[in-house]
C-alpha cells in the first residue's frame, strides 16, 4: 500500500476570535464610578420623598370663617370677554410667612375658565366684580404661585386675591369658590374661600339669561361638606 499524502495537525485547537467589544478589559473601577452615582441618585430621591409634605390640612393660618357664609357675585358677559373678581384671605394667623403655591377653582362649569389671578397687598382697594383682567384701570397684580404673606395681627393685615375669568360658551357659567394652596415652613394647606362667581352669556332661546343657576346649592354643598374638615385658628 502506499503512503498516505494527507498529514494530521496535532495540538491544542485554535482559539475562536471574539468580537471586538468583548476583547476589552472588564474596567472595574468604572462600574464602580457608575453603580456609586446610580447610588447617589437613589439617596437624593429617598431626601426629597421624606422631606416633602405629604398631607394638606384644609384651613390653616389664612382660613377665614367664609364657609359660614358663601357669597357670589355675577352679570352678563360675552363669551371670551374676562371679568375680575377680588376677596380677602383672612390675616396670616402663623407665626412665619406663608408662601403661595397654587390657586384652583371649585367646582366650575364647562364653559368657565380662570384666565388670571394675583395677590394685592391690604393697601390696595377692593376689587369689585367688572370686566377686564388685570381690572380695567389697573395693573397687573403679582402672581399668586411664590407670593409671601407676612404673619398678621388684624383684619387690617388682610390680602386680597384677585382672580380673572371668563365664558367660553353661551348659558349659566359659574365658580364656587377657590381653593388657595399654600406651605408655612414644611407644613402644607389649603384654604376654602366661597366666594363664588357666575357668568350669564345670552343664549337664543328664552330666558336668554336664567340668573345664576345651581350656584347657591354647589356652595351650600361644598359647606356641610368641608365645614367639620376646616381648621380655623383663633384670631
């Protein structure tokens, strides 16, 4: 028989080729970097969580006694013709300032919406209820959010909100108040203020104007609701 041409390689096998990014070096200390700043992050959210307020007492230092009595003021307006309106927070009864976060309407109609709204010092006249916002003649009152109320002794140590708003549809448009979110230090409140306000744009048919509707009920509801939530402080 003859010899066989075909030789045999012998040895260890020849090592696979990797792609190229897992040829590189495990960088240890940059996972390290990276799970410490991912650790950071964590800490920072777990602070503000914990320093955060997580309840709101409704009432608190600028509660007035307004939920006894619910008032309303109203007329006939276009529709995308605003309106102003003012009422008085009651003094700041705490012994810091309380800062201003947010203004929200209660209970509003589909067709109504707040378009402005700011804070006058107790200097400033009253607003009445006329059109424009800013009230015509007037400036441009500061913005509520971030508006700070200095602690109070009298009635005379009263701000006024002044909220601007208008119809955007034909009827019985209406507000029954405002809710006036606000923090003294890391406490949180909410006052109630019903002071409501309507809007009556004609309509076609007849009554073109019916008055100011189920307002007087939304607010007598509103009363028997929050009244025994409220904290009133003593002034």
């Amino acid at each position: 028989m003859g010899r066989s041409t075909t030789s045999s390689k012998t040895g260890r096998p020849r090592r696979r080729e990797l792609p190229p990014e897992l040829e590189r070096r495990l960088d240890v200390r940059r996972l390290v970097r990276i799970g410490l700043a991912v650790f950071g992050v964590v800490m920072i959210v777990i602070a503000v969580v914990i320093l955060l307020p997580t309840e709101t007492s409704h009432g608190g230092p600028l509660q007035d006694e307004s939920l006894l009595s619910p008032t309303s003021v109203g007329g006939k307006r276009g529709v995308d013709k605003p309106v102003s309106i003012g009422f008085s927070l009651a003094w700041n009864a705490a012994e810091g300032e309380a800062v201003l976060d947010r203004l929200l309407p209660l209970s509003p109609s589909s067709g109504i919406e707040v378009v402005g709204a700011g804070i006058l010092d107790p200097a400033a006249p009253a607003v009445e209820y006329g059109g424009g916002y800013p009230p015509e003649g007037s400036l441009k009152p500061p913005p509520v959010r971030g508006y700070r109320i200095p602690p109070g002794s009298t009635a005379l140590d009263a701000y006024q909100v002044v909220v601007g708003v208008e119809a955007t549809e034909a009827g019985v448009q209406s507000i029954a108040g405002f809710a006036i979110q606000y923090h003294v230090g890391d406490a949180s409140y909410e006052a109630i203020v019903l002071h409501g306000v309507w809007i009556c744009v004609p309509r076609d048919e007849k009554p073109a104007c019916p008055g100011k509707g189920d307002l007087a009920d939304q607010q007598e509801q509103f009363r028997r609701d929050l009244l025994p939530l409220i904290e009133v402080p003593s002034r």
